[in-house]
C-alpha cells in the first residue's frame, strides 16, 4: 500500500503489512497450551531505480518475517513457566 504520494502521483513510500496465528498444542491430548495472534507493519521507500525498490521491499519482507519470529520466540519463553511438565 503507497503511504506516501507526491503531488504529481509518484508513489515514494510503501507500507507492508502483515499478520500471524499460531498455536502452542500438547500433541499427547490436544491441550491447547497457547494461541496467539500477531500483526505488524514496516515500511520501505520507493525512490531510486527497479532494482533499489526491489531490494528494499524484499529487506522489508525479511524485516517483517523477523519480527514475527522475535515475537513467537519471546512468548514463548514467557509463556514455558505455565506449560505443564
């Protein structure tokens, strides 16, 4: 999605959006040990040539992917102490 239009209707900005659910389950009994949902966003600049606003929007991909998998490990760790043995 273009976040930022120039008065002659270039596009200089995009911004990526992205979302994720995952699920924590005991495979033993199907418990349900956590369930989680996870949006976010970063942005990338458009200017440059084809080649500059590919490589930008790939980083941003590999940002957003990154964040995710941040954020799955980090609630993780806070969730383990409930986790039962």
């Amino acid at each position: 999605m273009g976040v930022v239009i120039t008065p002659t209707g270039a596009i200089t900005r995009y911004h990526l959006t992205g979302g994720l659910d995952w699920t924590l389950t005991r495979r033993s009994d199907q418990q349900r040990l956590t369930c989680v949902h996870i949006s976010s966003f970063t942005s990338y600049s458009a200017t440059g040539s084809t080649f500059a606003g590919l490589t930008a929007e790939t980083d941003a991909s590999l940002r957003l992917m990154r964040l995710f998998a941040d954020d799955v490990v980090l609630r993780l760790v806070a969730a383990s102490p409930s986790f039962p043995a």
